[in-house]
C-alpha cells in the first residue's frame, strides 16, 4: 500500500530577534542632527542618555494625577539641561541653542512619548508643552528674538532681572489684551500655567529671576 502520510514540515519559524537590540524609541530617527551639529554628536548622545533617564524616572512615578504639576517636575530637569548645554565651552554660542532643541526633542521622545506607563492623553499633553513647535519652544524662540525688549517690558522693579511674580503678571495683560473674552480667572489661570512651565527654563532656577542681558 502506497505511503500517503505527508511529511511534516520542520522549517523553524521562530522570531530570533533579540528585543534588547531593539532601541528604546524606534521614532528617535525623525530628529535629524544638522550636518554642521555632527561634531558634537558623542556630546549629544551623552545628554540624551543621562537626562532621559531622570526624565523617565519622573515619568515612572507619575500616578496620572495633577498632570501641571507633573510637568512642572520635568521643567525643573529640563531648566539644568538647558543651564550645562549653555556653559559648554567648547560648543560656539549659537549651536548651543541647535543643541539644547535636538537634545530636548530627543529627551521627551525616550523618556516620555516611548513610555508605556503613561497614557496617550499625558504623552500628548508633555508633547503639546515641550516637543518641537511645543508651549517650552515657542516662547524660547520668540523671547530669544525680542528677549531684550520683552524682558525690559517685564521688569517693572528695574533691577535688572525679571521675577517669577513680574514674568505671570506681564502674561496676565497679555492674554487680558489678545483674548480678553475667556474672563479674567481663565487669564490668570492660563498665564499661572504658561510660567511654572517655562519661567524655570528662561531663568535657568535662578532664584533672583530671568537675568536681562545689558
């Protein structure tokens, strides 16, 4: 009698790929370094590392509650990032700035939009006050264009630093100025916010405030 039992097929399917070779955030990618930033990419990465670690362990304590103060925490770690890339000495003075927006992208990418911990509503939220074309990037970048003036504006003491206290009164009359219909308590609420978020990094935790260059 003719054999009719088929051979069993002993090709082996099994995914060999090591998950550890796997990098901690595939979309890290994106961020492309400019060419002339090359030079200092061992320094990058090394940034990179130490901060998303810190960053990541606040991430890993968050417990979904108070989301500000939550960002707030991270603020204060990203302000001593901004603080060492700033006295880099051998970084010139203007790719110091390139830098810190490569090595915060890259920090909140690793240490936050990768974390499974956190849901997709806080990843967003981060996302929305640090990431490229954030809250944090916006008002770096338009201070650091008018910085002076601004910070002139804001000092009302003239003592040649603004104060936490002088920085949320002067966004108080703006937004009172450019969108005066949310109501006086959204204003002060919203500048409350906008400068425990960003005033730490302006003023780098100085405890005499934002420093105005003469």
């Amino acid at each position: 009698m003719e054999n009719t039992t088929n051979a069993t097929d002993t090709t082996d399917t099994t995914d060999t790929t090591d998950a550890t070779d796997t990098p901690l955030s595939s979309d890290i990618v994106d961020i492309n370094i400019p060419i002339e930033m090359e030079q200092y990419k061992e320094l990058i990465d090394k940034i990179v590392e130490d901060y998303s670690k810190l960053v990541k362990e606040i991430a890993d304590g968050f417990d979904g509650g108070d989301i500000m103060l939550f960002i707030n925490t991270i603020t204060h770690t990203v302000a001593h990032m901004k603080h060492v890339v700033e006295n880099f000495k051998e970084v010139d003075g203007d790719d110091r700035i390139v830098m810190f927006n490569i090595v915060l992208s890259l920090v909140i990418k690793k240490a936050i939009l990768s974390n499974d911990k956190l849901s997709e509503s806080t990843k967003q939220q981060v996302e929305a006050v640090f990431a490229a074309g954030g809250l944090v990037q916006t008002i770096l970048n338009a201070v650091r264009n008018t910085f002076k003036k601004i910070y002139t504006d804001m000092d009302t003491s003239k003592d040649g630093f603004v104060s936490k206290y002088e920085y949320q009164k002067y966004i108080e009359k703006s937004n009172a100025k450019r969108c005066g219909c949310c109501g006086e308590s959204s204003n002060k609420n919203c500048a409350k916010c906008f400068t425990a978020c960003c005033f730490p990094i302006l003023s780098c935790c100085n405890p005499k405030g934002i420093k105005i260059p003469k």
